[in-house]
C-alpha cells in the first residue's frame, strides 16, 4: 500500500481524536422573546449569552466553541413544536436551553425525547415536566430550575404555617402553567387540613378582575395566592386597590416579574413569592460579579435585570450543559445524558454550586432548600427573611 | 347590596369600553356597508402612539389627545383608499373583508417591531385611588372612560346631525346613489366615514389604555368582544351600541361572581348566537330587505 495513504490516515485520526479538528457545539434556545412572558425569556436568553461568551473567551467546550441557535416561540405551543422540529432536523443542535412556559414545553420537549437530545428546562416550572416520560427507559429532561411541587408547599407554608392565615382563595390563570400550578397548590394547602375558600379563573389578557376578587371576598378570604403572569398579576393588584380590599398576595415566582412589578407600582409592594435568586444583595462573590456583568453588557432599564430568576437560571443552565458534555468528551445525546446524570466535578454556577445535581430518578438539579423567599419592596425584589440575605456567603 | 353596586359599576366600565369601540363599525356600516376588521388593531396603534407621546415625549395626556385622534383620522383614511375602494369600485361583495382584515394583522406586526410584544403600563391623568359611590368603589379613570365614550359619541352625531357635511354622511348612509346624483361626493364620504371611526377607535384606545395595559396584542380581543357587542346592538343604531355594550359588560362580570369566572365569557356569547337567530338586525337594528 502506499506510503501516503498511511500517512494521511494517521494525520486524520490524530486531528480527530485531540480535538485540533474543532467543531461547534449548537445549543438551541427557546423562549418567549416577545409577549407576556418576553421579561423572562428575554433574561433567560440574555444569561445564556453570558455564559456562553465566558466559556468560549475560556477556549470552549474541549476546544470547541459554543454556538446558540435562538428561537423566539412566542410562548405558544404551536410554535414551540415547529421550532422543536426545526432545531433538531435542520439546525442539529446537540441540546436545547429553555422553555419559560410549562405549556410549550410540554408540547415541545417530546420532540427532543424521540430524538435522544438532552433538553435543559432552566425556567419553566410545571411539575410535570421533568416527569412527562415516565415509561421511557431514559429520560431526556432536565431542569435547573424550582419545579412548582417546591413552590406551592413553599407558598401555602409562608401563608399557613409563618402567618396564620388559613382563609385561601386562589386565583390562577387559565393557561396550562396556573391550572397545573393550582392543582400542586391545593395539595400543598391540604397538608395543613385547608381547603381553599375560593378558586378562581381567569383568561391572559382580561381587563378586569373585579369579579375574581369580590368572590374572593365574599368567601371571607384573608390572604390570595396566585398561579398566573406579570400583567394578569398586576390587574389583581390594582383590582384589589381599587376595591379598597387589601390582602397579602403571595405567589409563584412569577410575582417577581418586572411587568408586574412596573405595572402595579406600589400597589404590588409586599407581594411574595419563592426565588433561587434575588438580584441585590448579592449573597456570594460568583453571584456579584454575574450581576455586574449582566448589567455592562444588557444594560437593562434602571439597572434592574428584568427577571433576575430567569437570567440565573439561564446562565447556570449553558454551564450544567458544558460539563456535561465536557465529561462525556462527546456530543452525543445518550453520552451527554449519562454525564448529566453522574457530573464528576462540582458546577459552579450563580444559583448555587452543584455537586452532583441530577440522577438518573431525578432531574431536577434545584431542591427546596435551594429555594428562599421574596418580597416585592417599591418597585425591586428583595430577600423576605433576612438571614437568607446573608446565610449563603461562603 | 355593595356587591351588587360594585358588579354593576364595574360592568358598565368594561361595557362601555367595548361600546366605545363598537361604535367605529358602526360608522363606517351607515355610509358605505362596509366594515373595518382591522377596527381592534386601529385602537392597539392609537394607544401606542399616545404613549409614546406621553413616555418619550413627556407630553400632557390631554394634549396628547388630538395627536392620537389625528393619527387615527390618517390611519383610518389610510384603510379605506387601500383596503376598502378598490372593492367598492369593484363592487366586490366581501373583498374589503379580506383586505381590512390583511391590513390589521400588517399594522399588529409593524406595533410589535416597533413597540414590542410587551403589556405596557399606561400613565394614568388621573388619581388612582378609587372613589366610594353608592356602596361601589369606582375608580376616576373608570368615570373618564364613560364620560368620555358618551361625549365622543354625542360628538359626532351632532356632527352627524346638525352640520352640512354630517348630512352629507346622513344621505350617503340612506342612499348613496342619490346621494353621488344630488352631487355629494360619495366616495369622499365614505373614505371620511373610515377616519372619524379609526378616530374613534384611536380615542378609544388612549381613553382605556391607563385601565387595560397596552400592547400589540390588545386589540385582538377587545376588537372582538366589540364586534359581537356591535351586533348584538345592531349596527345601524347608536343606542344600540350603548345599549349593547352595558349588556356584555354587566352579564360578563354578574356572571363571574354569580356562577363561575371560568365561564365569564359564555353567556354574552350565547346572547350573541341568540340575537343572530333571532334578530340578525340587532336588539335595536332596523331591518333592512335587500332585493336580489
């Protein structure tokens, strides 16, 4: 045979096998940019580039840059599905970030399941979610981020148990995400023997909340919690006002939404809701210096990341990912979902450091322990408890 | 008895703000039978563009308030000259169906990459806080709406009434072949009738703005809630739309708190299904017989 044909068979094995042959890594992202939940996707999109950024300025995922393929799927299932379809047909993306709303990822990750792509849920919070396979023999949803089954026991606990107030009435969106949330919800109140003296509905968009409210009243309820969105959020809060019914209103992260927050002003003042992050103050160094990162190269509204929850969350998500894949020393799915499920090496991310987050029974990376809560204070998010505020430094 | 106070109140607020918008069909119908689809999205670009005269411009709302009717006066002549003439002249049965509705959707995608897909928070002129009346809490803003639906409205059928060129409108509306031989410039009726009711929309749009959020995104369903409140008033009465518009807000609210708020929007739109059955003209329409 001759010589050459040798030769050059062994220089492409080489390339191959150190790496030098650098390919990219195509990360797919979904989420609303654009809607009722675009402050979330927005953020979430906005920490994923971060993180993305940082480890190719790093040198990459084993010498391979990291490629985001971002879609906008305007929180519709629809969208979800066809852009689903789209990333793993044409695009070829090795794993998927995101999904804000439980609803499109419901409708959207059974795509990735088939195809044996990871998918890395890093907001949305249907518990549900990383539970949608169960007779699969391996599952390929993941999340870092505070499954609803953390949430309600957290938000019925705040309401029952910390402040006595035993009259419930719940009002949730009609929307996959507040009629699942309502369900975890209801369990979660019955562990203290309360039944809800009123549970509402109501549809996105609606302009006014006046009925909600006066049944809500009317039953005699001392306290609401909510499973709905920011603008639907912020009719309830200004509804209330306008009744001249005051009540705390506590909730699911989503209180922390800056179209709640901005539109129902101080109306929302003393709003609550469980968070895995709180902008200021920054309880760790890793966490400030994320914060000062985003705020240099977003520049968002009056130096408030408009979900500070999402962005996190998104930002650790790129990182659970590349250490996956980093560990497997390959991008395929099965091998990146083995290294998922047994990571080595610590993850240092700004939610919290991981250590051994998943398993193959679980993939949800945040416990509740992980989980503190928050409080809205004229017009930003802060910690409810104080010792939170300071319990984590290191 | 507060309860009920307070159902009523707040009904006849969301009432009234579908009557108020109900009303631009209603005017662009009496001239030329036509109607614009694109009605809901006329009110999304009014209410954007005040608030960008009153964030980016730091405007008063109230001098904001001809800008926005002024847009809306452009706008809407913008639909009719595009969308509407070339199926009248045409004498196309349902083509400016097709054409106002291509136009609503073209003018929703150019709010959202102008503005966003974002709910926006709409400054309020007036006090937040609500006012107590007659056992109800109502706030200002909720009065202004009102007040200003029926001062708008009365407006223009002074207009309508009282003034030369309003009766030009009137003849065109009862018979616009007469009308072009008694040589009223018909087509210019018709193309003025499309502007007063973008104008009208666009009023309507900065007038509930401070109460809804505004969006790219509301004029869908508010322009359909209109449009079934136009035809449960009857299109070719003023009252009716009042009438019309009370009837969806106050069943809508009574409903949620008397039954169930998952079903709050089911028997305004049973009634709708009711009235075209029964009486396709409207609650308050005249019946029109139309030979073939």
């Amino acid at each position: 045979m001759n010589i050459r044909h040798h030769i050059f068979a062994v220089a492409a094995i080489a390339m191959l096998s150190t790496g030098a042959y650098a390919a990219d890594i195509k990360f797919g992202v979904a989420g609303p940019f654009t809607g009722g939940s675009a402050s979330m996707g927005v953020s979430m999109r906005d920490g994923v580039r971060l993180a993305a950024k940082e480890i190719n300025a790093a040198g990459g995922v084993n010498g391979n840059k990291i490629v985001l393929v971002e879609r906008d799927d305007e929180a519709k299932n629809e969208r979800g599905v066809q852009i689903a379809q789209e990333l793993i047909n044409n695009e070829k993306v090795v794993a998927t970030l995101g999904y804000i709303n439980t609803g499109v990822a419901l409708a959207s990750q059974r795509f990735y399941q088939e195809a044996k792509i990871p998918v890395m849920n890093n907001v949305a919070t249907g518990t549900l979610i990383t539970k949608q396979f169960p007779n699969a023999a391996e599952n390929y949803v993941f999340r870092n981020g505070a499954a609803d089954n953390i949430q309600a026991p957290m938000i019925a606990k705040e309401a029952v148990e910390k402040r006595g107030l035993k009259r419930v009435a719940i009002l949730a969106d009609s929307t996959n995400y507040g009629q699942l949330g309502r369900e975890d919800l209801e369990k979660a109140l019955k562990v203290y023997g309360v039944t809800p003296v009123a549970t509402e509905k109501f549809n996105l968009g609606d302009v006014d909340m006046t009925s909600q409210l006066l049944k809500a009243k009317n039953a005699g309820a001392d306290v609401i919690l909510t499973y709905a969105i920011g603008p639907e959020l912020a009719q309830i809060a200004n509804g209330m006002a306008k009744l001249g019914w005051k009540k705390p209103m506590i909730g699911s992260w989503t209180l922390s939404m800056a179209s709640f927050i901005d539109t129902a002003g101080k109306n929302g003042n003393g709003a609550t809701m469980p968070e895995t992050f709180i902008q200021s103050p920054a309880t760790t160094p890793k966490r400030k210096v994320f914060v000062d990162n985003y705020l240099k190269e977003f520049k968002p509204k009056n130096g408030i990341i408009p979900s500070p929850v999402s962005a996190a969350q998104g930002y650790d998500s790129v990182y659970l990912l590349a250490a996956a894949i980093k560990q497997a020393n390959s991008t395929e799915g099965p091998k990146i979902l083995a290294a998922l499920q047994d990571l080595k090496t610590p993850v240092d991310g700004v939610v919290m450091t991981y250590n051994k987050p998943f398993s193959a029974t679980d993939h949800e990376a945040i416990k509740a322990k992980d989980v503190v809560m928050g409080v809205v204070e004229n017009g930003r998010v802060e910690f409810l408890n104080a010792e939170d505020a300071t319990a984590k430094k290191k | 008895m507060d309860m009920f106070a307070q159902i009523l109140s707040s009904g006849i607020a969301v009432g009234m703000i579908y009557a108020v918008i109900a009303f631009g069909f209603q005017l662009t119908f009496a001239t030329s039978g036509t109607l614009n689809f694109g009605q809901g999205e006329a009110l999304m670009l009014g209410a954007l563009v005040g608030l960008t005269c009153v964030e980016t411009f730091g405007m008063n709302y109230w001098l904001m308030l001809p800008i926005v009717c002024l847009f809306g006066m452009v706008q809407g002549g913008f639909v009719e000259l595009i969308g509407v003439r070339p199926a009248i002249k045409i004498k196309s049965e349902f083509g400016w169906i097709m054409s106002t509705i291509a136009l609503g959707i073209i003018f929703k995608n150019f709010a959202e990459n102008i503005w966003g897909r974002d709910a926006l928070p709409f400054p309020s002129p007036l006090p937040m806080e609500p006012m107590a009346f007659l056992g109800a809490n109502i706030l200002p803003m909720e009065i202004l709406v009102v007040v200003g639906a029926l001062v708008m409205m009365l407006l223009v059928e002074f207009f309508n009434r009282k003034t030369i060129y309003g009766k030009a409108v009137v003849a065109t509306a009862n018979d616009r072949d007469a009308a072009g031989l008694m040589g009223i410039n018909t087509s210019l009726v018709i193309t003025f009738s499309y502007a007063l009711s973008s104008l009208t929309a666009a009023f309507a749009g900065v007038l509930i703005a401070p109460l809804t959020l505004t969006g790219a995104a509301m004029g869908g369903a508010l322009g359909l809630k209109a449009f079934a409140v136009a035809i449960i008033g009857g299109l070719s009465s003023g009252m009716g739309i009042i009438v019309g518009g009370l009837i969806l807000g106050i069943v809508e609210t009574a409903t949620g708190f008397y039954i169930s708020t998952g079903y709050k929007d089911v028997p305004g739109l049973i009634l709708l299904l009711l009235v075209l059955m029964y009486k396709p003209s409207g609650l308050f329409g005249k019946s029109a017989i139309k030979k073939v």
